[in-house]
C-alpha cells in the first residue's frame, strides 16, 4: 500500500478542486484522483473534430461564489473571462427575437417592442433578484441545520438567515416565502405577459430538471439560481478556451496550494475497516490509505458504488436508491464551416450570448410531456451558444463552433435505447434549429451528439444527471442528498460528500466543495 495520504478526493470536477485547495491551504497534503485523462467534470474542453474545441458539456457558468474567486485567485492562472452581449436571444414564431443584455434598461427598451406593461415590471423583478444575492451568498455557504439535532451553531446561522431575509422589507419577504412552493410557470405569468420573456424566465426554473413548468416548486429551482446569478435571464459567461480553462485554473490554484492531482486514476473501491473509510482502492489494483476520503462523485455512485452497501444502514440504502437523479439533457456540438444566417438577428453581434428555443411556457411544459413517458421531445427546449463569436481559439478561421444543450431526452427511454436514438435526436436538433437558421445544414462539418447514458458511461454521471440529483424542493437544502444526511457527512465515517448531489448543488459556483471542506477540516480537527 502506498504511503498515506491525509485526505483522498475521489474526482477532478470543480467542487473536487474547489476542496482540494482548501484543504491544501490548511497545511495537508491532499491526493485528488480523477478517472479521465482530462480534469474537470462536466466542465470540460475537449476536440471533437480536427481544429474545432468545445465546452463539450456545460458551455455557461454562474459566477463563483464571491468568497471562493477571493481566495482562488485565478487571475494568477491566466483565467480571462468573456461575458459577452447580449445576454440570452428568444426568437419567436413571428420572426422577432426578444433579447436580454447585463443593462437593465436596455433589456426593458427591448421588452417594450413586446409589452410596455412588461418593460415597466422588469426592473422591478431585476431589482428583487439582485437583492437575493447578498441573501444567496449567506445561504450556499451555510451548513444546513441538522433537524435531528439542532444546535447552538445552527441556529445561529438560521437567525442570521432569518435577519438577512426581513431586511428585504416586508413585500420581498413575502415574495420569497411566497414563491418556492409555486410553479415557475404561475411566477413567470403573474408578472409578465409577453410570451417570450415569461418562456426565459421559466426555462431558468426547469433547465438540467425532471419537471415541467408547471410543476409545483420548480420555482425553488429558479431562487436558488438567482441567488448565484441574479440576472432574470441568467448571465452568459464562460472562459476564453472553453469551460475546461475554468477547472484547470482551479487545479493550478490547488497544487499551488500543495495539491497534488492525479488522473488516469479510476477510483474502484473505498477502503473500509472498524466502519470508518480507510482510504481506496484504484482500478489497477493500487490501494491508498487515507485519514478521510471525500467524494466528489455523486451520491448514488459513491454510496452505492464506490462503497459496499453492506457497511449501511438497509434503511438508509433504500434512501440511498429512491434518490432521484435520472437526468433529461442531452448535448449536440456542431462543427461549422461558417456562421449561419438567423434571419432575426440583424448583426452577429446578436448571436454571442446564449440562443433560447423554446418560445411559450407551454411549449416548454409540452416539451416536458413527452419524457414523463420515456420519449423525446419532438419539439424540445434548445440552449445554444456559439462561442466561437468571442473566442477565436476555438475553430480554425472562418469556422465556428455551436454548442447545444437539449431537453427533454429521458435517460429512460420507452422503447429501444440511446445507441438507436443518438443520430435521430442530432437529426430532431437540426431540423427544429434550421427553422430559425434556415441554411444551417450546409455549414454543418461535423456533429457530436452525446445522450444521456453517454454523460453517465463518458463523465461518471449517474442517470446522466448534470447536477448529481434532481433539483426538487424534496432534494435541496436539509434534504441533499438525503434528509440527516446534508452535512456533507456520510454514516461511514471519515468518509464525506463534496459534489454537487450536496447543498447548494447548483451550477459551477465552488459552493459545495468549499463548504464540504470547511465541514472535513472541523471533523479532523476534533
């Protein structure tokens, strides 16, 4: 067995890395172990075809919770970040496009050419998403209450949540007690009525989900998203070389730190003995020991993966398998020979931030109909980038990259399975984006299209889920993963959860590693 090693983290994706800093930073030697030859989870660069680089999974990212960027110090990485504008484009049916940039006014000036009413509200709605920040940065670095046993600490924390929130003033405490319960589709129309805007603003509560918009609580989903990114739209950011440069600053940061990082390095087996993690076993036989082991794995496949269920609770195992993390997103990436035209856009200027396709609320909510039974959408919601607007690096000249988030594509199907399926969902793709890019065929060189079950057998997510679980009311906050188990802690000791299956578990913010760390530090330490 090789020498032991004060902590073991079980995967190279940001919240892994994110972890593996500060562990470093408290003065221990972490040893981080990621399965692929590439670190970085689904934060990935990768070549898809000759001289055409994608983010071949997530191609946005929500600002790093603003502490973590403080301590990363990523400028020190070379990391440069491109937020390009406009923001989000919504083409609709009547060949206009309503487009949304970092301006509030100017986002208004174009809602108007839509709704007056609604140019006049967007303020307001903005105004009250931007006050959820200072709120959001207090409640994704907080540690969930143990409902077991709550303690002094505890309560303090929920006491200074519950002042944070009261200095909303008495109508936007009652907006934010008001709204989680409600369906993302019932927000969006009680205060828009413009179709377009109310379909952005409702995709926000619904993207990466198993659920409609007219699901109740999926507006839960959109809070906790404006509490990372205020904007009502979501911000588009992403990194100039792909998502991937993202993860490989935050590597540099933690060997900086006294990291060390290893990959090609398939974690098999955590190491058990006297019911306590021990350290692990690598797929090529080689056996690690460590003080603790810290998985950034997903709580399914680490907890009854990596572990042998035998060493649980049964009641707890039977938790453990009703966690729900069956994804319903599926990527195309497009290698183009030039830039499409999109009639409604009367510059390229138009096309740099993100592309939404899916005008109406219900046709988001029709589009969600077809995988409660285990079909694709035939008219799926579409998320597109085309990065290579901004960054250059990304295709030979002329060429360009575009980069396709898909949903609804079940990780179940009804009928036959994704090898069968994968080229008529890129086929579904093009056909429902040629309407809007008319001559998009002829410029298409190559397509990738990777399925669901792909993002589970390709990037180690369980179900295919981006998140590591299904963003629910149910699976948030006290309840992720599990209810008593939202501490980052497992019932092995020693052995801990770091990813986003845990509180927040939202987007690429960091929160869940440097929480996860801040809770594995204070267990050794006691």
């Amino acid at each position: 067995m090789a020498q032991a090693r004060d902590i073991v983290i079980i995967g190279g994706g940001h919240n892994g890395l994110v972890a593996a800093f500060y562990f470093a930073r408290a003065g221990l030697k972490p040893l981080v172990l990621e399965r692929r030859a590439t670190l970085g989870g689904i934060a990935v660069t990768e070549e898809f075809h000759p001289g055409f680089r994608c983010s071949a999974l997530a191609h946005v990212c929500e600002p790093l919770r603003a502490d973590v960027a403080r301590d990363l110090q990523l400028e020190k990485s070379g990391l440069e970040m491109i937020r390009p504008e406009p923001q989000v484009a919504a083409p609709a049916p009547d060949g206009r496009a309503l487009v949304l940039f970092s301006d509030p006014a100017r986002s208004a000036a174009e809602i108007a050419k839509f709704s007056r009413r609604d140019a006049e509200r967007f303020a307001e709605f903005a105004g009250f998403l931007q006050k959820l920040r200072g709120i959001g940065e207090r409640f994704m670095s907080m540690m969930p209450p143990d409902l077991n046993a709550t303690n002094g600490k505890d309560l303090w924390s929920l006491l200074g949540l519950g002042r944070a929130v009261r200095g909303l003033g008495k109508r936007d405490m009652l907006r934010l007690l008001r709204w989680p319960p409600m369906p993302v589709a019932d927000l969006a129309t009680e205060w828009f009525e413009s179709e377009p805007l109310q379909a952005i603003v409702a995709a926000r509560g619904v993207f990466g989900t198993a659920q409609g918009p007219f699901a109740p609580s999926s507006s839960a989903v959109l809070l906790l998203r404006a509490m990372a990114d205020p904007a009502p739209g979501g911000t588009t950011a992403f990194p100039r070389g792909g998502m991937g440069a993202l993860t490989q600053a935050i590597a540099q940061a933690a060997t900086r730190a006294g990291a060390e990082i290893r990959t090609n390095a398939e974690v098999a087996q955590v190491i058990v003995k006297d019911g306590a993690a021990n350290g692990v076993v690598l797929a090529n036989g080689e056996e690690i020991a460590a003080r603790a082991v810290v998985s950034n794995a997903d709580p399914k496949r680490t907890l009854l993966g990596l572990v042998d269920p035998t060493h649980f609770d049964p009641d707890f195992v039977a938790k453990a398998q009703h966690y729900r993390a069956s994804g319903t997103l599926a990527k195309v990436n497009l290698a183009l020979s030039g830039l499409p035209t999109f009639p409604w856009a009367a510059t390229p200027d138009l096309l740099r931030g993100r592309i939404h396709i899916g005008p109406t609320v219900e046709y988001l909510e029709r589009a969600f109909d077809a995988s409660k039974y285990g079909e694709v959408s035939a008219q799926p919601h579409l998320e597109i980038t085309i990065p290579s607007l901004s960054d250059a690096s990304l295709a030979p000249q002329s060429c360009h990259v575009m980069s396709i988030w898909v949903q609804y594509a079940p990780y179940r199907l009804k009928s036959g399975d994704w090898a069968g399926q994968r080229e008529a969902l890129g086929d579904r793709v093009v056909r429902l984006l040629s309407a809007y890019a008319p001559g998009l065929p002829a410029f298409i060189v190559h397509r990738q299209v990777l399925t669901p079950v792909d993002l589970e057998q390709a990037y180690g997510l369980t179900g295919g889920h981006i998140s590591h679980g299904e963003l629910a009311l149910d699976q948030l906050f006290v309840a992720r993963p599990l209810v008593g188990w939202a501490r980052y802690h497992t019932p092995l000791r020693r052995l801990y959860l770091c990813g986003s299956g845990t509180h927040p578990g939202i987007g690429l913010t960091g929160a869940s590693g440097a929480n996860a760390a801040r809770e594995v530090l204070a267990s050794l330490r006691r």
